[in-house]
C-alpha cells in the first residue's frame, strides 16, 4: 500500500494535497496585512518602550477656522521627516495607532505627493471600488491629497506631506484637519506644514 499517512484526517480528493489559497485582489478584511507591512500575529515584534512618539502639539488657540461640522480642532501632532520619509513616518504612525488599540477604521491616511501603493493597487480595480472601501469604513483607508475633499471624516488623520506638486499641501492640510474628529497627524518638513496650516501649529 503507498497511500500517504495522514492519521485520521480525510485525504483531499484524488490523493492530492489541497492547494494554498491564494489571495484575490479587492476589498480587504481589518485582519488583511497592507502591501509591504507585516501582518498580525505574534511574529510581530513589540515596539521598544523608549520608541520616539510624537508629542502631542496643541492646536492653534481661537484664530484657526474649522469646518462647521467639527465640534472642536483634533489634537495635532506633528512628525517631523523629510519629503521621502514622511509616508515611511506615516505608516509608522499608523503602527502605533493599531498597536495601542485604535480601529483600522479608524484611520484615514493621506499622501500629499506619491500615492500609497494601497491606494494605487486598488484603484487599479476601478474608482467605484476604492471608494466603496471608504464608505465601508472598515480598513485604514488610504487617499492621494488632491482628492481630500472627497474623503470622509473619522477620528484619526494622518497625512504624509512626501510631495508638494502644484500646492497640494497648502489645499490638503487644512482639508484633512476639518477631517480629524479627533487627532490629526502630519508627518514632514515642519515648516511646510506651519505655513500650510498657519502660525502656532
């Protein structure tokens, strides 16, 4: 007899070991790593206790418009990188915020140059598809700057200031602060951002 030895479990059909399944693009559960992250599970290692995080900055008091919708300014914290570091710093932020417990649905990331690589493999899909992903609200949704508007608030912002083409920062940012219910994170050059969001930031 040469049938394998499985022990009690049933042999697929025709002798044949199943095949792994693979993944298909589309809309991604909370638990679906992002392209080029590790996934969870515990082969993740735990951040250090001494890992740098941002302290928190105070918005600008009274003289800062926000949108009419906001019942107050989100907390701002501001991550300083350079331009080719910010997404890099972005999706380390977005780490932390899963780590200490924030819903992925939660999360809104904007880039203000190139676009997140998420955002450009999805869109591959189609423009109704991406955008349904926003609306489903169960993911870190990634956005290009140039469309903020079209984003929806949630309680965390993130935005990468990695580019600066025809003054989408100036546009985005304060866009993308009327977005955050409650924190938002920039993360690049400093004084890029004071002079996209105005003096005291």
């Amino acid at each position: 007899m040469h049938e394998s030895a499985q022990g009690p479990r049933v042999a697929p059909a025709a002798g044949r070991t199943a095949p792994t399944p693979r993944p298909v693009p589309g809309p991604r559960s909370a638990a679906t790593p992002r392209p080029g992250r590790p996934g969870p599970g515990p082969a993740r290692p735990t951040p250090p206790a001494q890992r740098a995080q941002p302290a928190p900055v105070p918005a600008a008091p009274n003289g800062v418009p926000s949108g009419p919708e906001n019942r107050s300014a989100p907390q701002l914290q501001l991550i300083p990188a350079p331009a080719d570091g910010a997404l890099d710093a972005a999706e380390e932020a977005v780490d932390l915020l899963l780590e200490s417990g924030r819903a992925p649905g939660d999360i809104l990331v904007l880039t203000t140059g190139q676009q997140h690589p998420w955002a450009a493999h999805e869109l591959s899909f189609g423009e109704a598809a991406y955008w349904a992903q926003q609306d489903a609200g169960d993911d870190v949704f990634f956005a290009d700057g140039s469309a903020v508007d079209r984003a929806k608030p949630r309680p965390v912002v993130v935005v990468a200031v990695n580019g600066d083409a025809d003054g989408t920062v100036a546009r985005a940012l304060p866009v993308a602060r009327d977005r955050a219910d409650a924190l938002l994170i920039v993360c690049g050059d400093p004084q890029t951002i004071n002079s996209a969001l105005g003096a005291g930031v």
